[in-house]
C-alpha cells in the first residue's frame, strides 16, 4: 500500500544523485518554515540517506510580476528572523535577496553543481511553476519538489476539481488518514550529519550581502527596481507574528466564526492568509490548534462522512466547524485545481455553462465602464466598493465578505470579461499581501463562475451568481468599516 505522504512528492527528472556532491540542497522557495514542513522533511531523509549535510537556501527575487516594497519587506522580515534562527542552530542557511536581475539564478545553479540533489517546494501557480517546470530539464542532478501546501497531498487528485462540493467529498475521504500523518514539528532534529559546508568564493561574486539587506530593509529596497508606490503594511512578516496572530484569532474570533465572519464591522475572520501564503505557518497546525479547542470529549471518532455536505462532518462547535470548511476545503480545492492546470490564470479555464452565459452576454451595454487607474485609486460612484478597494491599497487585505463584492463589480464595471479578470488579477496581486497565491485565483475566477453553478439570467452576467451593493448594505454590519475606509479615505 503506498505511504498517505508519498502523494506530496514529484520526482522533476530522471537524474541519479551525484556520489561527488558535497550536501543535499533544500531550495526553499514558498514554504519558509522550519517547522512542520514536509519538504525540509524530506530533505533531511535525503541527507541522512546520503550521509551528506544539509544546506538550505532561502532567496527573493527582484525580478516578478508585481514586485512591490510591501511584498519585499514582508518576505524580508521573515528571512531576517530566519536568519537569526539559523545562526543561532548553526545550521548550513543561506539568505540572499537578490539585488539585480540574474543573481538568483546564477547562485542556484552554482549551489546546484555541488550538490548530490536538489528539493524544494511543490507550489501549482506563479514563478514557483514556472521555475519548477524549467531548472529540471536543465540540472544533471535529481530535482524534486515536496508538497507542503495542504492537509490532502496534490498528488492524490488525479483531475481538476470542478466545484467546492466534489473535493469537499475528497477532503472528506481522507481527512483522518492525512491529519493523522502530519509534518514533524522539528524535522531538522533528525539530521544526522552537521558537518559544517565550505563554498567557494566565487559562488558569491557580485551577490549583495544578505545580512546588511536583511538589518536595513528599507534602505534595500529603495534601491531595488521595484514599484515603490504600494507601502509596506504594518503586520510583520515573520513566523512569529503568524502564530500570534492564529492566537489571537483562537482567543477573540473561532468561538464566533460562524456568526459573525461575514459582518466586517465584527473583525472575527483569522487574518492567517498573508503567512499561509508565505508558508510561515503550516494548515496543519492551525487545524489542530482549532481541533484542540472543540468541546470537552470531542475525538476524531466524533467524525462522520457526509458524502461532501458543509455540515455534519467534523460534529463539534459549529462555529469550528465553519472555519475548518473554509481553511481545509476552500483553500484547498484551488490548490488542487491549478495543480491540474496549466490556464488556472485564464477565462478559458471557466466550466462550459460560465463560456457560453458570456458569449451571449458579451455585447451588453454598461452603465458604467472604469479604468484601471479609477479602480485602483478608488474612484467609483459606490461607496462599499470604494472602502473595499481602498482597504486592499492601503493595507494588503479586503474583508472576505466584500472580496465577493469587489470581483463581482468590476465584472460589470469593465468592457469584456477578459478585461475584468486581468483588471482583478492585477489588482489583487499588485496590492493584496497574499496575493500571487491559489487561493487569489480561486477567488478572482469564483466571480467569473469557477466552482460555482449558474443563476437567474441578468444582463452582462448571463447566468453568473449576481450580487449588488444594495443587498450587502442590508446583510452585513458595515458602519464602523465605511467610516474607516470610506469616501473620505478614497481618491476622489
């Protein structure tokens, strides 16, 4: 029977490790974590099969699609306290931001060639897919990539997931098996060999020295051929502000999750998205410190499949319950859809019922048609969307409930729904602090139709679920967030 965990491993090519190589080399991509990480797990094993060190690299670009000082500082102030966890293990770390274009690479390929293999993070969309569908064909020595990303390893899927419902039956299928063969929490305990690695000099000619980056982060990135426009947010970017806040999310919000998440005047949603995004905090733990706070006598044999129904599964707090769906399911499911293509980012990867509404919409008059820069600066005639779209600039985050919101009028806002995607695509990756993640294109393409079924027919949605300012204004509490992020807070 094959092991649950070997579903999260991707051997890239067909290359034997090099008997010559000096250390197993963990390329630490999107999962920047140290603890209950499958793929530094996996890198120990490897080491320890070797009997070689280990080294880890943790490096940034400068050179992506919308690279801003906000997403460069958040990053940063996670690999300086990595830094300073790494000094103080004497482990084999190395941190490098890359300055100019073309460093990163060229100190990947140089550790490369003095390694017997190379692993890093398995991670379906962005620069990380990318990479990870190209460095394979070109190393002489074995590249694989680790799942680290979820509870329900990529590799069990063996198709795209067309709705919540049909991986929520998966997810259902396997939570137990998964949940119960979790991450080690310190996989660097298992290291046999710490011998420490010498490299030669020249593996870092004309490499900025990460130190002096990472204690002056501002002054680095002023250099940096960035977009300076989009500030830093004020949450820190680090493992331990994403614990805390999971503590503080646990304390103030879980036990009233299910009420109250959709009211953005209540403040109860967890907030954890920007250090799962960064892989600072790992779904497991966060699923087991909620599962830890379920009511006294509460078990996994509490547990009933319910053949992918949102209620009746986990059978404990409904307010728990509520937000395992949400952190499990919902995550999940659009990590699980990427991983099985390739168009995750474009409209033809919308179901056949959403093509067809659109071309029968698509000629539609609009009241109202924006551009880029009048979405961006927030200069609409709706207030809510206003106060949306100013929040996400000013503080990398939109409440959830209004995200639905937001995607939705631009829909209607733009002159084809091509235009609306990218418009959507930009601005959430420009400006969101979790952004360029699969759960940004669940969201985005969730508005267009994905994972969803269709509705009554409107003009220029077709058959697209349909939602208005108007009837939000009714639902939710939003006194308090207009005030806050409102017209006078707006471009206008």
């Amino acid at each position: 029977m094959k092991n649950f965990n070997s579903y999260r491993v991707f051997k890239r090519n067909e290359r034997e490790p090099n008997p010559d190589g000096e250390y197993v080399l963990y390329w630490m991509q999107i999962n920047r974590r140290f603890h209950y990480n499958f793929a530094l797990e996996y890198a120990v094993g490897w080491a320890n099969k070797l009997g070689k060190p280990l080294l880890i690299l943790e490096a940034f670009s400068c050179d992506y699609p919308w690279a801003t000082d906000r997403s460069h500082t958040f990053m940063m102030q996670g690999m300086k306290e990595h830094l300073e966890y790494a000094t103080d293990l004497d482990l084999n770390y190395i941190s490098f931001v890359e300055e100019k274009a073309g460093q990163y690479d060229k100190l990947l390929r140089n550790l490369a060639s003095n390694a017997s293999l190379l692993l890093t993070d398995e991670y379906p969309v962005f620069i990380m897919r990318k990479r990870n569908e190209q460095y394979p064909k070109e190393m002489i020595i074995p590249y694989i990539t680790v799942d680290s990303n979820g509870l329900i390893p990529l590799g069990l899927t063996d198709k795209d997931p067309y709705s919540a419902y049909f991986f929520r039956k998966i997810m259902q299928k396997n939570f137990i098996e998964a949940f119960t063969n979790p991450p080690k929490r310190n996989p660097l305990d298992d290291l046999e060999n710490r011998q420490q690695v010498d490299l030669p000099e020249a593996f870092f000619e004309n490499i900025p020295d990460a130190e002096n980056a990472l204690y002056n982060i501002p002054g680095f990135i002023s250099k940096l051929n960035i977009d300076h426009s989009v500030k830093p947010i004020d949450w820190q970017g680090g493992r331990s502000a994403g614990l805390g806040m999971m503590g503080q999310f646990i304390k103030n919000g879980l036990l009233e999750y299910d009420e109250k998440r959709n009211d953005p005047d209540e403040q109860k949603t967890s907030q954890l998205s920007p250090w799962l995004h960064f892989g600072k905090v790992s779904e497991y733990e966060i699923v087991k410190a909620v599962l830890d706070h379920q009511p006294d006598g509460w078990d996994l044999d509490k547990i009933t499949f319910n053949k992918g129904s949102t209620g009746g599964f986990f059978n404990g707090n409904p307010n728990i319950d509520g937000f395992l769906d949400e952190v499990i399911t919902w995550r999940e499911v659009g990590f699980h859809f990427a991983h099985h293509r390739a168009d995750y980012d474009r409209i033809d990867s919308l179901p056949d019922w959403v093509q067809k509404t659109m071309d029968e919409h698509r000629d539609d008059p609009r009241e109202w048609v924006y551009s880029y820069d009048e979405l961006k600066n927030s200069q609409t005639h709706d207030e809510i969307w206003n106060a949306a779209q100013t929040q996400l600039r000013e503080e990398g985050i939109i409440h959830n409930y209004l995200r639905m919101l937001w995607g939705k009028k631009v829909i209607e806002w733009t002159p084809d729904y091509e235009t609306a995607a990218q418009y959507l695509i930009d601005l959430n990756n420009t400006y969101a602090i979790d952004g360029r993640d699969p759960n940004s294109y669940s969201g985005i393409f969730w508005c267009l139709g994905r994972f969803d079924r269709a509705w009554q027919e409107r003009p220029i949605f077709g058959k697209l679920r349909y939602m208005t300012s108007e009837s939000t204004r009714k639902k939710v509490k939003l006194k308090e967030y207009l005030n806050r992020y409102g017209k006078q807070k707006s471009l206008l």
